[in-house]
C-alpha cells in the first residue's frame, strides 16, 4: 500500500516539476506551426547567435580539454607540496555565481578594471567583445574534464605508465598511448559536460557580452531579448534549439554503456 | 633500481615524464583563468578606501537583495529535502516503475540551460500558465515574488538532493531494517531510527550544495521574480544592476559576500561529510 502511495506521489511531482518545462517549450515554439517556428530561425541575428555560441563552445571546449588533462595528470600522478590548494582552485568556479565568474573579467579589462587603460590604449577589446565571452566561458567550465577524468586516473594507477618509460616512452607518447586510452569513457563524459556547461551560459556572458544583436550576443543572451520583447514563438524556438544541443550532449555520455549493452544482446 | 629511485626524488615523488611542464601549464592556467580573476574581488573593492568599502556594505538595497537571495535559497532547499528524499527512496528502494525515465528526468534541471528554465518557468507558473492559472484558482500566485523565486531554485536544486541521498540509500543493508522489523519495531520506528540517522549526512550535503548553488542562481530566476528592488530583487541581479551604474564597488562588494557565503556553506558541507564519514561514502 505505502508502495503505491509512493510510486504516485513520486511520478505526480515528477511530472508537474521536471516534465512540465520541456514541453512546455516545445508547444510555445510550435504554435504557429513548424514553418513559422523555423522561419525565427532564419533570422540573420538569431543566425549570428548560433553561430557564435558554436564557435565559443569550440574554444572553451578544446582548451579546457587540453589543460584540464595536463592538470588531471599533474594532480593524480605526482605529489607535492600545495597540491591540494591546486586542487581546489580548480574546482572553484564550481561554487562561484555566474554573475561573479563575468565580473571577475571586468574587473580585469574593463574600462575601470585593472589592465582596462592599458588595453584602450593599445585599442584592443576584450570586454563587451567576442573574447570576453571566451575568456568567462573558459572561467564558467574548467573544473569539469578535471572533475571526471581525476577519479578514473587515480584508479589506474602507474604501473602501465611506469613500465612505458622504463620501455623509453616520452611524456607525451605516455599520456598519448597509456593513459588516456584508459581514462576514454571520463575523458569523453566530461567534454560533453564541458560543452553542454559551455553552450547554455548565460550569467557570466551576460555580464561581458555587451549584449550587441548580431555581434556579440550568444544564443541564451538572444532568448533573453526576444523573450523580453514578447517574441515568443522566436524565443521559444531558440530555446528548444539550444535545449537540445545541451541535452544531447549530456545524455551522449551514456551512450557507450548504451552500445556496451547492445553488443551484449547480440552476442 | 637506483636510477628509478633518484627520478623518483626528483619528480614530485613519481618515476613518470612531465611533472615539470605538466605542472607548469597547470599553474599558469589555474593562475590566469581563476586566481588571477578571482584576485580582483579581494583587492578591488579596497582600491577607492577602507570607507568606500564599508559604506557600500551598508546600502540598504544590497542587504534586502542579500536576504531575499539567502532566505529564498534556504527555503527552496528546505523544501526540496522532503522532496528530494521521496524521489531517492522511490529510485533507490522503491522499485518505481519507469525507473530509468525518472533517473534521467531529475537530471533535466542540471542539462537545461539557465535561460531556457527562466522563460520556460515564467511562462508556466505566470498568471496565465498552465500551472499559473491552476493556482490562481486557490487565490495563489507565485509569479513576480518571492514564491517564484522559491520556486526556480527549487528546479534548480532539486537534482542535488537526489543525488547526495540517493547513493546512501543504495548502500544502506537491507539487513538494518529486517533485523530492527524482527526487534519489534514500529515503521515509524524503523525510519527515524534506522535509516534518517545515516541518511543525515547526506541530505545536509544536499542541502547544502542546493543552498549555495541557490544564492548564485541567476538565468533561471530573474525571468519570474519580477526583479523589484526591496522586494524580489536577488543579489546576483542587483550584481548586474550596479554594473549598468558603472557602480564597480557596489558590485564587487556584493559579489564579495555572495562568494564568501557560498565557499563557507560548502566547507560546512565537507566538515559535516568527513564527521559523518562512516555511512555517506559509496561502497
């Protein structure tokens, strides 16, 4: 009995709270129909948006990827004195609102920041500009290669990294054959955290972006403004866009279990 | 034998390549992407005085903002505990049919961009939502004041609840409950003597990380609280107002706060973990 009264109260909340919202998008991008719901989307502005929100997206992803597997590295496999600050720093922008992680930039090179005069005079834009909204998404997602690829290499061990160099093995062919072969499925599941964290940023790019249409507006900061000027089948659109690009790519992380399971029922 | 002991001493205690530039790329990306940002907030605000600073401290504005965002974060992750215990114990004990669907459901608020649960929510839960309209009939509305605010961070925190209680519950022995059944126990008994005193810890955790990730919350909120100052203005907003100002102290000031409270929640949370070690580490 107390069973069923479970289940129910389980599935109700579940349904009100988590299933309500996508579609609720859904039905508001398509309310007047697929075609009007696409044509939004040809919108030279809604266009800029998309394209620049891929373009940060590769940035963020591809260099957080590769220091975020030098810095797994560094902190798993060797030990030294602050290691655990190190640690630590990296995971802070975890904790950090993302008002704060794009005010933090403008301190820096905005008009009243600190390198912000220096910067005029060479006549070079960071902040209200395309690199501003780099350099805080870069902020926003560093901690998550580290975070999952951490545990998985601790895991490991040394012995196969170790035998590697006794073979004559260099740094780089270590970490290029040995170890992130074994770290692949974390490795993986945190770019795709990485890129789902970095497509839908909105506080810390709202704060640098300027918020220019067609220039410097990425796709959650062009939903805002047309959210705002009561264009809702265009906000909505671009909503269930940018919602399926990060929710894709953050159920993509189980898909090799998903392939595992399959060859097993063929076999 | 020697030759693998002398590389050990001089690389950071291992036999392996690369401690030297790996650990230098580290520090110079931690250096320039977090500390050397995060540096700011500390030196900033002092730059215009000592005075400067405190008078910033005590604008009324700011407080109200500070309270509305610390209260309505507290409330949200109250409220989320019950509910976040009802869907672990669902998932973790309660065989719930759909399991798999309703796993991969209390993650949506984590994979849904901020920008599109603040429209979605304000859309839903305004006066004339499908949810809003609902409860316009019992005479409540929870658009455009503190309950919205409530509720987006309860959205938002759900997903933390559950899985910071969830994990304990999986590891929890059956054998706990059948042996304090065969004792004599009442379920009553069972629940508050068995099983909450493990769990604790663990819904603290969520609690906790709920909290601190409730006060920063921005793009989910700011779409239904209706931003009125003094009233449904949260902090991370008043952050953004102050910047169109070019008021840089007022914001940093803020930020200040909304950063020291949220690393102090969380090392609450790591003290309460490590006191508790015992039943919160998965097996």
């Amino acid at each position: 009995m107390t069973r069923y009264v479970v289940w129910a109260a389980s599935w109700l909340f579940i349904l009100v709270m988590l299933v309500t919202p996508p579609a609720l998008v859904l039905t508001e991008a398509l309310k007047d129909g697929v075609g009007a719901s696409l044509l939004t989307l040809s919108d030279p502005d809604a266009q800029a948006a998309i394209w620049l929100t891929l373009r940060v997206s590769v940035v963020a992803v591809t260099l957080n990827t590769f220091f975020g597997i030098l810095a797994a590295w560094v902190l798993v496999k060797f030990r030294f004195p602050g290691r655990q600050f190190l640690q630590i720093v990296v995971e802070l922008p975890l904790s950090i609102s993302p008002v704060v992680s794009g005010l933090v930039w403008l301190l820096l090179f905005g008009a009243q920041g600190w390198f912000g005069p220096l910067l005029e005079r060479w006549n070079i834009h960071i902040v209200f500009a395309v690199s501003g909204i780099i350099l805080a998404t870069l902020f926003v997602t560093l901690p998550y290669v580290v975070r999952t690829v951490m545990p998985v290499m601790e895991v490991q061990g040394r012995d196969a990294e170790e035998a590697a160099v006794l073979a004559g093995a260099g740094f780089w062919q270590v970490l290029w054959h040995v170890t992130l072969p074994g770290v692949r499925g974390a490795l993986f599941s945190g770019v795709l955290l990485t890129t789902a964290r970095a497509l839908g940023e909105f506080g810390a790019v709202s704060v640098v972006s300027g918020h220019i249409p067609g220039e410097t507006e990425t796709m959650p900061l062009h939903i805002e403004n047309l959210y705002n000027g009561y264009q809702s089948v265009a906000a909505f659109t671009m909503a269930a866009l940018l919602a399926l690009m990060a929710m894709s790519a953050v159920l993509l992380r189980s898909a090799p279990d998903w392939l595992a399971r399959l060859q097993e029922k063929k076999a | 034998m020697t030759l693998s002991r002398l590389a050990f001493l001089k690389a950071g205690g291992s036999a392996l390549p690369g401690y030297r530039l790996s650990l230098t790329l580290t520090l110079a990306w931690t250096g320039f992407f977090i500390l050397l940002p995060l540096s700011t907030l500390l030196v900033y605000p002092w730059q215009g005085g000592t005075g400067s600073m405190l008078s910033a401290l005590h604008d009324s504005r700011m407080l109200a903002a500070l309270w509305t965002s610390f209260s309505c974060a507290g409330v949200a992750a109250a409220c989320n505990i019950p509910c976040g215990l009802l869907l672990a114990w669902a998932l973790a004990r309660g065989n719930l049919p759909g399991h798999r669907l309703a796993d991969a459901l209390i993650d949506l608020p984590l994979a849904l961009p901020t920008a599109v649960s603040g429209i979605t929510l304000a859309t839903l839960y305004g006066p004339r939502g499908w949810l809003g309209s609902l409860l316009t009939v019992f005479g409540i509305s929870v658009s455009y004041n503190k309950a919205g605010i409530v509720l987006a961070l309860m959205f938002v925190g759900l997903p933390f609840v559950v899985r910071a209680v969830e994990p304990v519950l999986r590891n929890l022995p059956h054998e706990l409950e059948e042996a304090a059944h065969l004792l004599g126990a009442r379920p009553w008994q069972i629940f508050v003597r068995v099983i909450a005193a493990p769990v604790l810890p663990a819904l603290i955790t969520g609690f906790g990380l709920a909290f601190a990730r409730g006060i920063g919350e921005y793009g989910s909120v700011i779409f239904i609280a209706g931003n009125q100052p003094f009233k449904s203005e949260i902090a991370p907003l008043l952050i953004v107002v102050r910047l169109q100002e070019f008021d840089y102290p007022g914001a940093t000031a803020i930020a200040l706060v909304l950063l020291c409270v949220s690393l102090f929640s969380l090392a609450l949370i790591a003290g309460v973990r490590r006191r508790f070690a015992v039943w919160s580490e998965p097996a």
